[in-house]
C-alpha cells in the first residue's frame, strides 16, 4: 500500500508485522530484561505477540475495534507493567479512531499521539528514565512533526522507526531511574533497555507492514 491514507487492512497489517519483529527477537529481550529484571520480559512479549497476531487474522469492522482487541489482549495477558502499558497505548488509539474506517495521515498520527497520552496516564517514567518512552516519545514526536511533510505515510514511518531505534540504543547510555531496575542504578548502563527495545521492534514492523 502506498499513498496517503490506510484502511483496515492497513492498520492489521501494520500491527501483525510490529508484532512479528517482537516474536522473532524475543530472545534478544529476554537476555536483556534478564540483566536488570527478572527475565521474563521476552517470553511474556512472545505470548502476546502471537495472541496479538492470531487475533488480526480475524475480520474487523473498523480501525477502533482493531485497536480495542489489541488493547484488550495486551491489558488481560500476564506480561506485567511492559504489557499494560501496551496496553493502554492501543486503546488510547482506538479512542481517537472511533467510527472511522480509514485514516488520513493527519489523523494516524493523532492517533498515536492520543496513545502516548493514554500511556502517560499509568505510568510517571519520563524519557531519559531508560524505559519504553525514550524509544515511543522520539517515535511519536516524528509522527506528529512529519505528517505536513508532504511524505508518504511509509515514508513518515521509516523515519519513526528509526527515532524509536536511536531511542533504543540510547538507553545504554542511561542508568535506569524506574520500575525494578532502578535498584540497579549504574550497573544498568552499558545495556539497552528492554521496553525501549520492544518499541523499536514494533516500529521497524509497522515500517514493513506499510
């Protein structure tokens, strides 16, 4: 697909791709929650990760119930905070997609941008914390600024992606500041954050599946 707008189809193929890189690399996740959680952090991703994309092969009636399934599977799956907050971010999508059967640019990016504040609102980490935001808030922020670029929406992705990459490999840079890492302090720096991680590999999927 190329243009300027995505339609159901779209929207379920760029969330199975997202959610295909997270399953393939789950072992990369797993190793790298296991140096400052307690390692389940690729499993519980793999778990959801294939729920997600079974669910997607099932049809839909519009963006939102897509978003809301998603939402839902992530917020009842036992993948801890990572999950929720997943979670929430989908279904503040879904919110700002109600009745609406295809998407312009502009409001596909307002809709990520409505699933960042949904995020925000169970969680105080901020970017620099060495958490999932510091690869979703850079990735978002393109989303957003892009859209009036005159740039297809594969386009824009691609240079989502690869903010929420970059994000990603800057949290080695970071001692972690929240969630159970944050014991750890310093000894986390060195190591990229696996939350921060699992972003990046949603967006490179997003970025394929358009």
């Amino acid at each position: 697909m190329s243009g300027t707008h995505l339609a159901v189809a779209e929207i379920q193929s760029m969330l199975d791709a997202g959610f295909s890189e997270v399953v393939q690399n789950h072992a990369q996740l797993t190793e790298l929650d296991s140096i400052s959680g307690d390692g389940d952090h690729g499993i519980a991703m793999l778990r959801a990760g294939e729920s997600v994309r079974a669910l997607l092969r099932e049809p839909a009636k519009n963006i939102a119930s897509v978003l809301v399934a998603v939402s839902g599977l992530l917020l009842s799956s036992d993948g801890g905070a990572s999950s929720a907050l997943l979670g929430s971010f989908f279904l503040g999508m879904a919110d700002a997609c109600a009745g609406k059967n295809e998407l312009d640019w502009a409001e596909m990016s307002s809709a990520f941008h409505a699933g960042l504040q949904k995020l925000r609102c169970y969680t105080e980490a901020k970017a620099g914390d060495k958490t999932m935001l510091d690869a979703l808030e850079p990735a978002v922020a393109v989303l957003v600024s892009s859209h009036t670029c005159n740039l297809t929406i594969e386009a824009v992705m691609a240079l989502a992606a690869r903010a929420a990459r970059n994000g990603a490999l800057q949290t080695k840079e970071m001692p972690a500041r929240f969630g159970r890492a944050q014991h750890l302090g310093n000894r986390t720096i060195g190591w990229q954050d696996p939350g921060a991680t699992t972003i990046a590999l949603l967006f490179r999927g997003f970025e394929k599946g358009l």
